[in-house]
C-alpha cells in the first residue's frame, strides 16, 4: 500500500471526572489521531494515546507528535510498504512505541478495507464479544468506592480493578471483600510499592483477588518474580512489558502469570500477536488494558482481544464512560453480559465523526 498523505491531529478531551492511580491524576485527556490516505484514496484511522506527562511511561503527547511527525511518517509515505515491511522498517528507532501503534492501527486499518476481512478476521479472531472489567481509580473513601462499584456491576462489568497505593490498599480490599465476597477483583498498584512491601502482598494473597497489577517499578521484571514466589495470587505486569522479548524474559524468571497487553504500550498490533503467541506457547492468560483512549484505539484493543490468548475481562470501558464527546459511531456499549461485540465493519470497524474530531482537535498538520 502507497501512502500519500497523512494527517496528524492533537485533541484535548475533558474528562466526566478526575481518575487517580498511584502515579497521579489524570483530569483531561490529550491524545493524537493519525489518519493516513493511500495512492487509491483508502483511509486508515490511528491513535497514539500517550499521557501528556511521562508518569505512566516515558512517552508523552509531545513525544508522540514529534516521532510520528520527523521519524514514522517519513519512513512510509509515496513508498509502497506492506504492514510488516514498515514494522522492519521502524526496528531502527528504539522505543517510542505509543508512537508506532497509532501509525501501525492506521496501516491494518487499511489493510482491512483491501482485504475486504475485519482486522479482527485478519489476525485470526477466535471469539466476537470481549468481555469486559472496570478499572476504578482511587476514591475519596471506602464507601464511595464501594458505590462506584455496586455502579459497575449494575452496568454488566465482569470484573472489578481498583487501583492501589501506599495508604489505600489493605484496608480497602478488606472493606470491599467484606461487601462483594464473590466477585471476580483484582487490584493494579501501578508501580508504587517496593519489594520492602512484601509482607502488604502477603496479606493480600487471603482476598481472593484475581491477579495484583504491576505492583513494583515500572521497569522491573527480578523484584516481581521475589513477590510471585511468596504469594499464590498472580502477579500480572503492565508497565515492564514493552515487547514480546520482555515478556519472555518474564515469563522465564517467573516475574509475572499473566500479563496485560496494552497494544500501544507494546509498540503494534503485531507485537501483540508475537504475545499472543508466546503466551500460548506457554500457558500464561492475557487480557487487553486500556489507558483511557478514545475509541480508535480502544477499537483496535477489540480487535486484538479478539485472539486466542486473552481470555480475562479487558479494560475497554467505552469512551463515554469519561468524556463528554465520543469520535466514533456507534458508540461502544457494554452488553447485559458484561461483553462488548468486535466490530465487524471493515477497517476501524466504527465511523470517525469528524465534526466531532474538528471540535476537539487543539492543532492539526498534513504531511505528503
Ligand atoms: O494501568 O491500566 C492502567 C489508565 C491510564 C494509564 C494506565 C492505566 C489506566 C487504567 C484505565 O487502568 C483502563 C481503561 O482504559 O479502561
Ligand atoms: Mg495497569
């Protein structure tokens, strides 16, 4: 495919209400669409969905924009690259995989409408519903935490993830237990514990708690495997897995027993399906996370779910849940059992409402 012209837009989305984690709050959102134009006037829809501030990962809105703009959009346009030709291509630059993903969604986008095969169909779909969970960030107490997610759980979510931090994890696990002693929780500390905690993981291990997320440095993979020696419940990584390599190397030293793919976070679409492949090669599950995007890429995070290997509740709450505006038509519903159906439209699999991309877009620029 010949790409001829691409369009880049920032957008700031205010959020319905602020979402705490251990790393920080996060009150408005700032993300870029990427929209990339063929020699034959096919158009693809990406989205690189870095935080604007490096407090998740390293990579920001800023950083993003810049790479997309002097580094990967350079290497595609007026040349005729199939998807996996571009992804050698873009082996030189190291990291900056947020990057990457939005400019790869738009490629399979593309791909999907040649092929006239769903993107989900394309990267051999086992399953067209997604089940779904909710990712609940820090409260002001106990009791509205407990509100939010009998809230949740009246909307279908199969699972419930409450994000935690030093001062706000044993007691409110206990509480939560206490109220909801059947349903399927985990917890994500989004690394702000160090090994030091050890004994608050070990207290943990009693809830039942369907896995504990990244709860050590973001970069780490040796303390984690400490922690998953001592306790029964699964560590899962998000933040330390950065590519199929790190999650071998994971999977090996017993850091983790399941791991979250955010496709963003490991830089493409096909390095999610390298994982899924590892993952099946050695039994661990997988689930797809989200990091509050709009439904471009949350579309793509379907699509990805849809492989064999990720079998727990992804983190796809739809985009209306937190902002006030939705870029994508239909918007996404979580169904009565707690599912989300795989679009099966060609491409995205959704319209992109481009009134409502131009309301929110903050600058915009064209490249050919
Ligand atoms: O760690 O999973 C995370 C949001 C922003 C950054 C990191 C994370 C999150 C979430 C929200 O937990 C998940 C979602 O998009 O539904
Ligand atoms: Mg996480």
């Amino acid at each position: 495919m010949k790409i001829v012209k691409a369009q880049v837009f920032q957008i700031g989305l205010p959020m319905k209400f602020p979402f705490t984690t251990g790393f920080g709050t996060i009150s408005a959102r700032e993300s870029v669409i990427i929209r990339l134009e063929t020699d034959q006037g096919v158009i693809g829809w990406g989205e690189s969905a870095a935080l604007s501030a490096p407090i998740y990962n390293p990579e920001t809105t800023q950083t993003t924009i810049h790479i997309i703009k002097d580094f990967l959009i350079p290497k595609l346009l007026s040349r005729d690259l199939e998807i996996e030709e571009y992804v050698t291509e873009i082996n030189s630059i190291r990291g900056n995989r947020i990057a990457k993903f939005g400019v790869e969604c738009a490629l399979w986008g593309i791909r999907s409408q040649l092929e006239n095969k769903t993107v989900s169909n394309l990267l051999g779909a086992v399953r067209t519903e997604i089940p779904v969970g909710e990712s609940i960030g820090i409260q002001k107490s106990i009791e509205d935490t407990i509100s939010v997610i009998a809230q949740k759980l009246a909307e279908g979510y199969q699972r419930i993830k409450l994000k935690i931090k030093p001062g706000w994890d044993l007691e409110l696990i206990k509480s939560v237990r206490q109220r909801f002693p059947d349903i399927v929780l985990m917890v994500d500390a989004n690394s702000s514990y160090s090994l030091k905690d050890i004994e608050l993981f070990e207290q943990l291990d009693q809830y039942n708690l369907l896995m504990i997320e990244q709860p050590l440095a973001d970069d780490d993979i040796i303390d984690h495997a400490q922690i998953q020696k001592r306790i029964k419940t699964p560590i899962c990584l998000d933040e330390s897995i950065n590519s199929v390599e790190d999650a071998r190397k994971a999977i090996e030293l017993g850091s983790c027993k399941i791991i979250n793919v955010k496709p963003g976070r490991v830089g493409g679409i096909i390095e999610s399906q390298k994982i899924n492949a590892l993952a099946k090669a050695n039994h661990i599950p997988l689930w797809c996370g989200g990091m509050l995007e709009t439904g471009i890429a949350k579309g793509y995070n379907l699509h990805v779910a849809s492989m064999s290997e990720f079998t727990l509740p992804a983190d796809s709450s739809p985009a209306l849940d937190y902002f006030f505006d939705d870029i994508i038509s239909p918007s996404m519903v979580v169904k009565d059992n707690g599912t989300i159906t795989v679009p099966t439209d060609l491409g995205l699999g959704y319209q992109i409402k481009e009134d409502v991309l131009r309301k929110v877009t903050v600058s915009d620029f064209i490249l050919k």
